[in-house]
C-alpha cells in the first residue's frame, strides 16, 4: 500500500481514505462577513493543524478525500472527487481518486455502491467518464432525492450536474433515497441537511466502535472547536449549525471517529469533548 493510503478499522469494517488531491484555495474555510462572532485566530489553527492551512495568511489548504468501505461483502465508496479535471476552483486540480483505490488494491468493478454524500462538483466528478459511461459499472449510485430535486430544479441545471449525475439516471444505475437507508450491516447513510437539502452522512458501527463520515458537514478542523460558525458555502447556514452541532454530540457520545472529505492527513480523527467545547484530534500525521 502506498503511504499516502491510510486505513482504520471498527470493528470488523475497514474504512480507507483515497485521497483526489489537494489545493491551496485563497480565503479561509469562512468567510469572516457571514458571521457576526469575534475573528477567528487562523494562525493557531494553521500551527495545530499544518496540513490544513498555507501562506503567511494561515488560508485554506483544502484536501478532497473519497473514502472506501469495506465489509467482509460489500465495498462501498462515498464520494468521487472532482474527477479528471481541471477544477477551477481547486486551483485546477486533477483528481486522484483512481490512483487511490489502484493502491488501495480495489478495481473499480468491485465497487457495489457509489455513496453521493450530497451533489456538489468536487464530490460526483468520477461518477461518469466523457462519454457518460459509469467508471463504477457494477455499483448503485445513491444521492439524497432532495440533491436531485435542488440541482435539477435550477434554471439552467449546472452543468457539472448534467454531466456527472443525470447520465447515472439514463443508464439505470442512479438510486435515489431519503430517510435512513442501511447499505450493508454496520453501514447506515442518515440525512444531514443543511449544506444541500439532501446532504448525507453515514455512521459506521460495528461491536460498539462508531466512524462517522461526514461529507461537507464538517469540513475543516476549525468547525469541531467552533461548530456554531456559519460556513459560506452551506445554502442554508443555520440548519447547517444545527445539524453540525447534532453529529458532533452524536459522535462524542459514541466516543466515535469522524472521516472528513477536506480535512488533510485523511481526514480520520476523534472528536473529544473538552470544557464546554470540542476537539479534533487526527489519527494521522
Ligand atoms: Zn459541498
Ligand atoms: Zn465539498
């Protein structure tokens, strides 16, 4: 395995992150106008966690992890990254995510579900190649009913969304679900909205050890020390909050991990309660 491929288990369930790369973005994981709170000391941030901040002005280094699941049957993989790119607004990355799951030892034929977290370009972009085929041919695709009616109800569709997720619908492969949908046992997707409509997280709990991914509800350590503060890119901010500080209690009282698609070192850490507040801690370095 590469080193750049790190993997935990709970219980009997192995969940490995699959880096789609990296970018230094300009601006900070929020945007200090959507909030009225005091400033945020970015440079206490970016000296606790290196790997998530750049520059002189502590900005964000922002990582985009997909994440594999695996049971002793079912290999799930939540989220597919920006895709071949370039994503502008990474700096025009190209995505790794197939170098990833090659190290990770998985074809991309063994791959039997497609977890969308929630429909935004730099999470669906390795669902279809140019031609619209599936780079996942044997997987169901699943994405929250709610993404689609948002992102199909805009005029125009963006057209990330045309390219990405309408042709799953064509081709038969597109599931689209709400309320909490057991995948595989000890896998559960369960509605988090706020960041989208129909963002989802999933819970992962297997002889009382719990991992929760978290998509982009918790994007950034900053967000676990500060939970309450809006993040700009939540269409509805104040739920967002909530469902943020709802997953946070979640998790510390399964003393569980979190797996975040933009935290670096993969995104894999505990969530520790600590006066009043919380921590991130990474298990990684
Ligand atoms: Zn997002
Ligand atoms: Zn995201």
């Amino acid at each position: 395995m590469s080193p750049d491929i790190q993997s935990v288990r709970i219980g009997e369930i192995s969940i490995t992150c699959l880096p789609d790369g990296a970018a230094n973005i300009d601006g900070h994981p929020y945007r200090e106008d959507t909030d009225s709170g005091e400033e945020v000391d970015w440079s206490w941030y970016h000296h606790k966690f290196p790997n998530d901040f750049h520059g002189d002005s502590h900005n964000w280094r922002i990582h985009n992890n997909c994440f594999l699941i695996q049971t002793n049957e079912t290999n799930i993989l939540v989220d597919t990254g920006v895709g071949v790119g370039p994503y502008p607004r990474y700096k025009n990355m190209h995505g790794t995510l197939m170098q990833s799951l090659g190290a990770a030892g998985v074809s991309v034929t063994e791959i039997n579900y497609v977890v969308l977290t929630h429909a935004h370009p730099d999470h669906v972009a390795w669902n279809v190649d140019a031609e619209g085929s599936p780079y996942f041919p044997n997987a169901h695709y699943l994405l929250h009913q709610k993404d689609w009616d948002e992102f199909t109800g805009r005029t125009p569709v963006p057209p990330f969304f045309v390219r990405f997720v309408e042709p799953l619908k064509e081709i038969g492969l597109l599931r689209l679900i709400s309320g909490n949908v057991e995948i595989a046992p000890g896998v559960t997707c369960f509605e988090t909205p706020g960041h989208t409509p129909g963002s989802v997280s999933i819970r992962i709990s297997s002889q009382g050890e719990y991992l929760y991914v978290t998509g982009d509800v918790i994007v950034s350590p900053f967000y676990v020390f500060e939970p309450s503060r809006a993040f700009h890119s939540d269409l509805n901010s104040r739920e967002g909050i909530s469902t943020r500080i709802q997953l946070i209690e979640e998790v510390v009282e399964h003393t569980g991990l979190i797996a975040s698609a933009h935290i670096g070192s993969s995104g894999i850490g505990s969530v520790l309660p600590s006066g009043g507040d919380y921590e991130f801690r990474p298990l990684f370095r």
